[in-house]
C-alpha cells in the first residue's frame, strides 16, 4: 500500500522561504518510474496542481508560481522536494503530496501559512 507522509510546513513570513518534504513508501512497482506532484488547497478554493516532476526528471509548474517553486526528486531516498522561495500570503494553503499515475494516492498534507 502506498503512503506519503509530508513535512516541512509550517508558518513563514512573506518573502521567506520553505522546503516541503514527501517520503513514499509501499510502492510494488519502482518509485522512480512514478510520475509525483504537489497539489495545494487554499481555505474556500478548489484544489490546484502546483508542480509534478516525472521519473526521468521532467517537471512542470502552475503558471501562477511565477517561478517561485521548484520541485525534485531522490529516487535513491524516495523522497520528493517542493522548494518554495519568494513566499506570498496567497501560498497560504494545505499541501499535499500525491503519485499522480492511476490510481492516484494523495498524502494527509502539510499546512503552509505566510503572513504578510
């Protein structure tokens, strides 16, 4: 059975920075085959995909980031990364790490908060 445990989150100031972490276990086939995300959800908002990074390292970003996020990953660790720089109070959200290939298995999220 596959899990996702997220960490890292936590309270930031605006233009600070956090590092989001996903460990992954329970995977039959190889983790670094899998192609792996974040999503984020803000408080009344629907969920949004923030970034996903494939097994062989392609990646792809929410137009709105600006650049601000980047996403990678240590296949050797099974772990997946979300740096995020230049934070703004409208990153404020619930992040969830998620193996994004059918089916799709979602992690318990990590709260993100920036104050402005």
């Amino acid at each position: 059975q596959v899990q996702l445990v997220e960490s890292g989150g936590g309270l930031v100031q605006a233009g600070g920075s956090l590092r989001l972490s996903c460990a992954a276990s329970g995977f039959r086939l190889s983790f670094s085959v899998r192609t792996m995300g974040w999503y984020r959800q803000a408080p009344g908002k629907q969920r949004e995909l923030v970034a996903s990074i494939t097994g062989g390292g392609s990646t792809n970003y929410a137009d709105s980031l600006e650049g601000r996020f980047t996403i990678s990953r240590d296949n050797a660790k099974r772990l997946v990364y979300l740096q995020m720089n230049s934070l703004k109070p409208e990153d404020t959200a619930v992040y969830y790490c998620v193996k994004l290939e059918q089916p799709p298995t979602w992690g318990q999220g990590t709260q993100v908060t920036v104050s402005s």
